[in-house]
C-alpha cells in the first residue's frame, strides 16, 4: 500500500523533499504558510495545496507529515503532527531544548509513531562505509573522531555555527560511536552578530575514553566538509568535497614502542580510496523514513538518536555560553 506524505515548507529546502516524496510515494499535500508558494504546489497536481498546517493534518487519509520549516517552528509542528497521529520526518535538529526533544520522543513512543529527524548525511553512502568499517573492527579500536566544517560563508544572523554547520557532524559523530559524551566543551565567538557564534571548536570525552573535535566555522578560508576518524589499525576519512574519493582508508597506525628513547614506531601501508555509490543521500533518507513507516526497521531508535544530538547540542550551547 502506498504512504500518503504531505510535505510542508517549501522554501529552498523543501521542494527537494517533495520531489523525492512523489516519486517514492504518494504527495497527497504540500503546505507552506506563505501564499506566494501555491506556484509551486501546481507543480504536483496530485497534492493538494493549504497554507494552513491544521488543515493538512485533518486529513485522516494523511499517513506522515515532512516538515521543512524553519529551526524554531519544528518543535511546535512536530509535536502537532505527532498529537494527531501523523508520522512525522522533520528537518535537522526537530527541537532546539533537550527537553523539548525527550518530548517528542515520548508522544511518538506512546502512539508507536515514526519522528524521524532529517539527519541527511547518515544515509550518504560514505558515511555508511565508515560505520561499516568501524562495526567490522577494521579500524582496530577508534581513539578519535574530528570533524571540520568550515568555509567562507553562508554567514547566517539566526542559527550560530554550531547549530548550522555542528549538528551535521555531530551527528556523525555520535552515530559511529554511539554513545553520549559525558565532556562537552565548546569555545567561541561572535564576530559578526551579536550572540550568533561565527567560529566554534568543539571537544567531546565519552564513557569509553574516545575523544571527539569539531571545527565550525563560516569565516575560513578552506572549504573543508571531512570527518576523520583515527584507530588502532587504520585511520579513515569521509571527505564530502571530493567527488570520487569521498573516502580514503590509510593503513597507518602506531605499532610498538622501540628500545630508542621510549618513542613509539609507526606503521605505513597502502592508502586507498573504495568505491562509493552515487545514490542521493536524501531519496535514501526518505526511502528509510517510509522503511520505518511501514513497519520494518527500529523506528524507536532513530528518535532516540535524533534526542541523543539534541542533547549533545543542548551541553554544547550551555558550554559557549559558559554557564
Ligand atoms: N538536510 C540538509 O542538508 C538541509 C539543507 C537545507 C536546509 N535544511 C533544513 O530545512 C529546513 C528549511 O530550510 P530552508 O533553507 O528551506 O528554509 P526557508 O526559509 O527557505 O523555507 C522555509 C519555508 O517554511 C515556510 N514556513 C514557515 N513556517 C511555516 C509553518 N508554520 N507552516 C508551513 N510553512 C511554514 C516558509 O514560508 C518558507 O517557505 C531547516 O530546518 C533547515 O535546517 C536541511
């Protein structure tokens, strides 16, 4: 049986949500509360237009609901798509306060609803190769994960660098490590708006003794998207820039200490790049949130993965802002 979506907002990032919706399933509704976004909604006349979000969720035949709105409106639609029984996929982060996450968690829990945040980069093929690797133990044991995610712009005057940029290697972070940390400090500053953090290191300690770095920034002069992942045998890096080479496996490692001094020896083998498939990371989200929907999969486990970056977001924020 097919899966009725309706989509809403559709502004830059919506429309990208649509169009994978109505070829993998069925877009009964497209909603956007700004009038002038009706244009686009012809586009698909098997939807149905609204600007009204209630109307949309009134629908019974409606199955799930897509939210692409801005960051501060996603708790409250989230939590009223959810209330009216819709499963729900919504974009990164689904709250802004931990609290507010465990929230949604719960009502999804309670109802055996999917709330599946739209956290795109793990479904992107390189991503799924270092979880993979890592869960093989190719990597040996991993000792740290750093992300850098910097670039000269978009310079944003509502979400600071950490929230933009860190949610998407945090959650990377988290979901090749699994755990929550129990350190989390971040440093930053802003330099350009007031209380909207442009550049943000972040340092993360978890119950295992792994260690994890993030460098945020939108004033930069490299255009960097990489996430680095360090073991006992082999060192790994997901670098979203590169067009065929989004990975590379080196096989350096430490190997032993020497009689020298105490200095360790190091190991240095073959460096290599495997293929990575081309699949869009977002038709493949979206293949995983109708998985879930119908019924295969964990669906209580991507909430709790999704309130597991919010609240690392939640520790990291409270650290910027030294309380
Ligand atoms: N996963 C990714 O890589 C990725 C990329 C870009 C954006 N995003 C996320 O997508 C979301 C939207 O980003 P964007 O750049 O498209 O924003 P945008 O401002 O371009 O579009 C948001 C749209 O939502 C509409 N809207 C606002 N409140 C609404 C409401 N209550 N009901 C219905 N419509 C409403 C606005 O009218 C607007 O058209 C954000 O959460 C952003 O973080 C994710």
């Amino acid at each position: 049986m097919s899966i009725r979506v309706g989509v809403a907002g559709l502004g830059h990032w919506g429309p990208n949500l649509a169009r994978n919706f109505a070829e993998l399933a069925e877009l009964t509704w497209l909603c956007d509360s700004d009038q002038g976004k009706s244009e686009f909604a012809s586009r698909y006349a098997q939807a149905r237009w609204t600007a009204s979000f209630d109307e949309m969720l009134a629908d019974p035949e409606l199955d799930a609901v897509v939210i692409a709105t801005p960051v501060p409106t996603h708790f409250d639609l989230a939590r009223r798509a959810l209330t009216a029984g819709k499963h729900v996929l919504v974009e990164k982060p689904p709250a802004m306060l931990g609290s507010e996450m465990e929230e949604l968690v719960a009502l999804a829990q309670d109802r055996d609803l999917v709330l599946m945040p739209g956290h795109l980069l793990l479904y992107h093929p390189g991503v799924r190769r270092l979880k993979e690797m890592i869960g093989a133990g190719e990597l040996g044991e991993v000792l740290c994960v750093y992300g850098n995610r910097q670039n000269l712009g978009i310079i944003r005057s509502n979400e600071n660098a950490l929230w933009s940029l860190g949610v998407h290697d945090l959650s990377v972070i988290l979901h090749l490590l699994d755990e929550d940390p129990e350190q989390t400090i971040a440093l930053g500053r802003d330099f350009l708006t007031d209380g909207v953090e442009d550049v943000v290191f972040c340092y993360l300690r978890f119950p295992s003794g792994k260690i994890a770095h993030m460098h945020l920034s939108w004033l930069d002069p490299h255009k960097m998207r990489k996430i680095t992942v360090v073991g006992t045998e082999k060192m790994v890096v997901f670098d979203d820039m590169e067009l065929e080479r989004k990975v590379t496996v080196y096989e350096k490692a430490p190997w032993r200490p020497s009689d020298r001094y105490g200095e360790w020896q190091t190991r240095t083998g073959d460096i290599f790049s495997p293929r990575i498939s081309s699949d869009e990371p977002l038709k493949l989200e979206c293949l995983e949130f109708l998985r879930l929907v119908s019924g295969e999969g964990d669906r209580r486990k991507v909430a709790e993965d999704g309130a597991r970056v919010v609240r690392a977001l939640d520790l990291l924020t409270s650290s910027l802002r030294g309380s």
